[in-house]
C-alpha cells in the first residue's frame, strides 16, 4: 500500500513539474497579439492558427534569435487591447502618435506594404498611366476600387470611383477592361488573383494581361511595436539585426513570393 501511495505521488509531483515548467515557458515567451482578418499580411487558418506573411516572418526570425514566441490572432481592436493591457508584448502594425506613446518600433520594418497602379497592358490609356506622378493625374481615367477601402474613399472619390463589392471583384473589374486603373497594395492584389486562379473562377479572365506601375502614395511600413514596460523590449537592435540578414540571404523574398506569386 505505501509502495501504491509513493508511486501516487511520485505522478503528481511529476505532473506538477511539468505543468508549472510548461506554464513558466508560456510566460517566458515574447507574445504577439495581431489581427485575425488581414491576409496575406496576418489571418486565422482554417485551424484557427495565426498565418500570413507577418507571421511567416516573425516566426523564423524568432527562431533565428532563439527566443520562445508565442503568436495569436483576434479581432483587431481586441489584439490592441491586449496589448494596451500588458496582456501581451507586441503589435505588428503602423507606427502612430497614440502608439508611440506606450510601444517602441524597431528600425527594420517586418513588411513595407507598396500601393500600386494595376492596368491592362493593351489600355489605350497606358501612356498617360505610366506617367501618373499625382493624384490629380487619375482626372479623365475610369477608377476602379472596393467599398470600405477608407484610403480611397478619402483620396480618390473626388476623381469618380465605380464601386465593387470585394477587393476581389475589383480586381476581376479591372481584368475585364471595365475600368483603367486600380490602385491598391500589390501584395493585397496579387493574393486575390492567385486564390481567384486556385478556385478556377472565370476561367475566362486573363489576369496575365494585368500590368503595374509605381503610384505617387507613400510606402508604408509594418513595424513590430514592443511595449515600453516589457522585459523583451531590449531585443529590438538583435532583431533589427535578423531582419537585415534575412533580406540579404533572401528569406523574406522567398516568404513574400510564398504567399502572392
């Protein structure tokens, strides 16, 4: 019987080690909270797992460090919450007046999203479009964009927009000449005319016909913000670091190219 009861307890104290090791490492992790509808930039799979472009990034770059992460998704305005809350460390998103007054952003940006102009190669209008150097040069042009993109309805409405429902319509729009221009991020486009192409839809649109040009909007970039308060924030310089490598040796290429080619 006690030989019963030494055992017993022998699993327990086992079970104990384990689950306070197991919950110390969970602590020990840098933990990212971020968006859970964003893609190719960050999404939940279809196992309700983070995915996307920021996470392949983020994830190889902390296993290059060698630090645990722990990395989830939510909606949001609930992602920023938790880490307003010192639920969790870090956002990955654009670096704001209101966010700098608690995070701090790495120099190296995790992802520079581009806004680009998508025409048709054979546009009547192609001279005039590759010579847009402002917004004011899309005057006389048929634009095309999506209802809820709010950078459109701020800078484009005034220069007439036919509206599409999806980011995906819009791109079919602009695929079958029904307009001139589509000005959107590349990496946004190229991602929903790849998932268009694996869904065999409308086979008959030719998105091969579908060129870009530079557009007169800014680049923007995605920062990994760490909170002031956290005991991570002094790996932003190794960091900084991995990211600069992971461009020279093509790694972030190679994730970019992953997800939108």
């Amino acid at each position: 019987m006690k030989s019963i009861v030494a055992r017993i307890s022998e699993v327990v104290v086992f079970l104990l080690f384990v689950f306070v090791n197991s919950a110390s490492c969970e602590e020990s992790s840098f933990y990212i909270a971020d968006d859970i509808d964003a893609a190719p930039y960050i999404f939940a799979n279809s196992e309700k797992r983070p995915d996307g472009i920021f996470y392949d990034i983020i994830e190889n770059a902390f296993r290059r460090m060698g630090i645990p992460l722990k990395y989830e998704v939510f909606p949001w305005r609930r992602a920023q919450v938790i880490v307003e809350t010192k639920q969790a460390d870090a956002l990955i998103t654009i670096p704001t007046s209101t966010r700098l007054k608690y995070l701090v952003p790495t120099r190296e940006p995790v992802f520079v999203m581009k806004y680009k102009i998508f025409t048709q190669r054979d546009n009547p209008n192609i001279e005039k479009i590759k010579s847009i150097r402002s917004l004011s040069d899309l005057k006389g042009l048929k634009i095309i964009d999506y209802i809820g993109d709010g950078w459109a309805e701020k800078n484009l409405t005034q220069y007439g927009v036919e509206w599409a429902p999806t980011l995906t319509s819009a791109c079919r729009m602009i695929a079958s000449h029904r307009g001139d221009v589509f000005l959107q991020d590349e990496a946004m486009v190229l991602y929903a005319i790849k998932n268009t192409r694996k869904k065999r839809e409308k086979p008959d649109l030719n998105y091969d016909h579908l060129v870009s040009f530079d557009t007169p909007v800014p680049h923007v970039g995605f920062h990994l913000l760490i909170r002031k308060d956290s005991q991570y924030l002094k790996l932003i310089p190794k960091f900084d670091e991995t990211i600069r490598s992971m461009h020279e040796d093509g790694e972030i290429e190679k994730i970019k190219n992953k997800w939108i080619n």
